[in-house]
C-alpha cells in the first residue's frame, strides 16, 4: 500500500459516531454532516432571498475555514505528518481528493496545477447530486448558474493546506456544472 491508502485508511479509522450529539467525530475533530437533498433547498431558499453571488460567498467561504480546520488537525497529527509532508504538492492533493470521497464530498480530479493557477473537474459532487434529484423531484428549473459552492470551499482549503497558506490565499471559480447542463463540473483556481 502506497502513502495515500494508508493516509486514507488511517482517516477512515480515525471516524467516530458521537450518537449522543448526533455527531461524527472524524481526524479527531468534530463534524456535523446532512443530506444533499436537505442542502440544495437551503441553498435554493438562500439564493432566492440575498441573491446567488452572497449564497455563493457565504457557503464558500464557510466550507472553507470548516474544512481547513477538520483537514489541518488531521494531516498535522503526529502519525500523518511526516508522510503527508514527503508527498509533492499534486500527492497532496491527491491525498486530500481520497479524504473528500470518505466524508462524501464528491470526487475530484486535477486537470493541471501549480502553484499559481489550477483546473480541476468532477463528475459527481455533493450538491449537484442533491441539486439534480431535487430537480426531478420538484421539478425544479434547470439552473442558470453553478451549485457546487461547497466545492470552491473545499478547494480553497485543500491549497492552503498543500501550498503552506493562510484560508483565503486562493480564489477558485466554478466554470461548468453538472446542475447547468454541463457534462461535469469544472473549477479554475488562482492566486489572491
């Protein structure tokens, strides 16, 4: 087993059902975790009333700190430290990509990176699972602009861990959706 499946595996024992806070505690931090479905309403109720570009800013900027926080306490403990820090910047990555698809964050792949500029795609993602289900569902239009908002968040967090900077050094866009019509979603990463 390489490097990352033992990371992986490590964090996959690392979960920890708290029943009594109907909480999950996962790398040893505490984390509340629901339903895309539930999710996408919100979002779609958020975006209604203050608008998609403050929907957008607020839930990206949320999942970022949240998951540098859980990410961080991880990947800086005592047993994954040293291995983690021996990957280059892609392993990183790709390493943090493994850990998004235990918590059910989607499955994300990188298309080019540096430290100055990035492409990443995926074909299924968290919300734009729950989004398109909700859309058969409900009947819902289909959207005018991208839903993966939690994925810019996790992005933004996943550089930050990778290129040793503070939240909010990078500014990653969602260029296509799958919620849209696209044939995956697509997000372009740069430097602030």
């Amino acid at each position: 087993m390489g490097i990352t499946e033992d990371i992986k595996g490590d964090y996959k024992e690392s979960i920890k059902i708290l029943a009594d806070k109907s909480r999950l505690e996962v790398g040893g931090v505490e984390a509340s975790l629901h339903c895309d479905k539930f999710n996408t309403r919100i979002i779609k109720g958020l975006e209604d009333v203050i608008g998609f570009e403050d929907a957008q800013k607020i839930l990206s900027e949320t999942a970022e700190k949240s998951t540098y926080n859980l990410l961080n306490a991880y990947l800086s403990s005592a047993q994954i430290a040293d291995s983690f820090n021996s990957l280059s910047p892609e392993d990183k990555l790709n390493v943090i990509f493994e850990l998004f698809k235990v918590l059910g964050y989607g499955a994300l792949k990188i298309s080019s990176i540096n430290e100055n500029s990035g492409k990443f795609v995926s074909k299924s993602t968290y919300l734009s699972e729950g989004w398109l289900e909700n859309e058969r569902k409900w009947k819902w239009a289909k959207r005018e602009n991208p839903v993966c908002h939690d994925v810019i968040g996790y992005l933004q967090s996943a550089l930050s861990l990778v290129y040793e900077k503070e939240p909010g050094a990078f500014k990653v866009t969602e260029t296509s959706c799958r919620t849209k019509g696209d044939e995956q979603c697509e997000f372009n990463m740069e430097v602030k």
